[in-house]
C-alpha cells in the first residue's frame, strides 16, 4: 500500500489518493508554524504523491485555506483535489478582540456559526477569495454535531434546509464536484445521508483500532449508498501512534486506565509479528469499503515522511487474525487479506 495510490470516489468520479493532507496543523492549532514550514510541508506532500488536500475557514480563521492555496496555486490544477467547509463566516476584527483557541494565532477574523443558504454561498465565495483558486472540488457541512452542545438537534436540522439546499445546488450546477458533512460522531453523519444526497462523509476518529461501533449500521450503509467516507483521527489523537506510554493521548485527553491497556495488549500482538502500531493503526481503517482516504495529521516533514513509510509496511494476515481472536478488533471489523 502507498500513499499515493489513488481511488476513484463512485458518486462524484473524483480520483483521490489514500492518504490525503489535513490542513488543520498549518492553522497554528496549538502552536505556530511559519509560513516557510507550512509551504515546505504541502511541498514534500506533493512531491510524495499526495494530491488531496482537505482545509476549513474555521483552521486558523482563514490561515489553512490562505496557506493551502499559496503553496498548491501553482501545481497544475486539474492534478489535486481540494476540500474546505461551510457553516462558519469570517468578519474582519482586531486581534486584541479575537479569541483564536485552539489555536495558536491565526488571521484578523473573528467566527460566526451560520448554516443558511446564503451563508452557504458567501462561504464558499470567501473560500475561493482566500484559496487563491478558480474551484473547489468538495465542499463539506462543518461541525453540525456535539459543538452545539444542547443545541445540535436545532442546528443539524437548519443545515439540512440551509446548507444542504445551497450545496446541492452548487452541485448541480458543476460549482463543486462532491457534498457532504464534516462532523465528529458518526451518528450524526449517518442521519445526514438519511436526510440528504450527500457523496462524501469526513469523520473524525470515530472508526480506528480502538473503535469501530461505526460498523453497527452507519458503515454498510455508506458502502450500500457508495458514499466515500474520509477519515481523520486514526491515531485517536495520539496514543494509536505512540503506544500506551505515560501521558498518551486518546481523544485530545489523557488515555484513561482501560484504554492504556487495550492498546499495550496490541502493543504485544505488535511485537510478536514486528508491525508498528502505527501502521496498523493507519492500515486497518483502509480495509474498510466505504473509507477511501484516510488524512493524519502531520506538522513536521519528518512526521509526514514518517507516515508514508509506514504506509509501506507489509502487515500479515496472521496479525489481524491475533487481534480478532484476542477481541482486540470486532469479528465483523473488515481487515486486509
């Protein structure tokens, strides 16, 4: 398996690579990264075979797209895919006035929530503005899940009037070549496929070695309606890659005492077969049908150098054998063969 082996998405006809770029650590989430590095970053991506691109207006407040669009402007157009979101607007605002948490810095905008039809257009239109581009190829509906807190049900339903209407009319029109939802619970973007025509789904760690209640119903269902998904956070935030070691991170928050040892008992099966948790970690997800790409994040060249070798690793079919009969994995959890 390499990074740069591409599938062809069955609704939109997209031709997009396996592993795609995140754009959201090129935002400052965190902690800043210059320009410089943001550029060399996209640059080594292209240069490995990368040639999807996923940012947001919400990354940075219109620091990813602004940086995406720079560093990729001049690479022949029709030789990527790029994706970015609506659900938020950006308004011009003094720095002093802008909370940018989480991240680090980012441009002088603040953020409004904003799910209506023509939100949804003057999002798109701004996105274009700061990519510095003549189109984008997906565009997806940005966090209608548990950010809304008690909030969610009335949210989701308002962009599936507001949003979803003005995106399937760009659509139709060839504006954009895919649709979707980008959300953090697979509940969630399994009503939004009930609800509406969507392409394309981006979930956040919500189907990884340590987790796949996605199997129950939401996943056979992407695959029985050709649905692509793509899938962020297979590390779980962290402890997928480092193992289970003091102050590993699983779900942005310290792995609690049962997921430190789920991931030592892989960590065993990983030994005795020589595969890197990691790979595995970046591997499993992928078997499944309805995952056509799978985009880690990455900060450093080293990091994403360092996730296209492991992208390489040759895993046994003996290794998933282990996790299924040790119940690491679910029996009906699809695994390479």
């Amino acid at each position: 398996m390499n990074a740069d082996d591409k599938t062809t998405w069955p609704r939109s006809g997209l031709d997009v690579t396996l592993m795609g770029f995140g754009a959201s650590p090129i935002g400052n989430l965190g902690r800043p990264i210059s320009d410089e590095d943001s550029a060399s970053l996209i640059h080594a991506a292209w240069d490995a075979g990368i040639r999807f691109f996923d940012t947001a207006p919400m990354y940075g407040h219109g620091l990813s797209e602004a940086r995406c669009g720079q560093a990729l402007r001049w690479y022949p157009r029709d030789e990527f895919v790029i994706s970015t979101k609506v659900g938020r607007l950006l308004k011009p605002a003094k720095r002093a006035d802008i909370d940018f948490t989480p991240w680090a810095s980012g441009l002088p905008f603040k953020i409004s929530f904003d799910y209506s039809y023509d939100g949804t257009m003057r999002s798109i239109e701004a996105s274009l503005q700061r990519l510095g581009l003549e189109r984008i190829d997906i565009a997806l509906i940005h966090d209608i899940d548990s950010t809304h807190g008690s909030e969610q049900s009335a949210v989701f339903d308002a962009a599936m009037v507001g949003s979803a209407k003005a995106l399937l009319k760009l659509r139709e029109e060839g504006v954009v070549k895919a649709i979707g939802v980008g959300v953090n619970e697979w509940q969630v973007a399994h009503e939004a496929i009930k609800r509406v025509d969507f392409d394309c789904l981006l979930l956040a760690g919500r189907y990884t070695l340590l987790e796949q209640d996605a199997l129950d119903g939401f996943l056979p269902d992407c695959k029985a309606q050709a649905v692509s998904v793509i899938l962020g956070g297979c590390y779980n935030s962290g402890i997928l890659a480092t193992g289970a070691v003091p102050g590993a991170r699983y779900n942005y928050a310290t792995a609690p005492a049962e997921i430190m040892a789920r991931v030592a008992e892989m960590e065993v099966i990983c030994r005795e077969f020589d595969v890197p948790l990691k790979a595995a970690a970046l591997q499993f997800v992928l078997a499944h049908p309805a995952i056509a790409t799978n985009i880690p994040g990455v900060r450093t060249v080293a990091q994403l150098e360092d996730n296209i070798q492991t992208f390489k690793t040759q895993i046994p079919v003996a290794f998933w054998s282990a996790l299924r009969s040790k119940g690491l994995i679910r029996e009906d959890a699809p695994t390479w063969v």
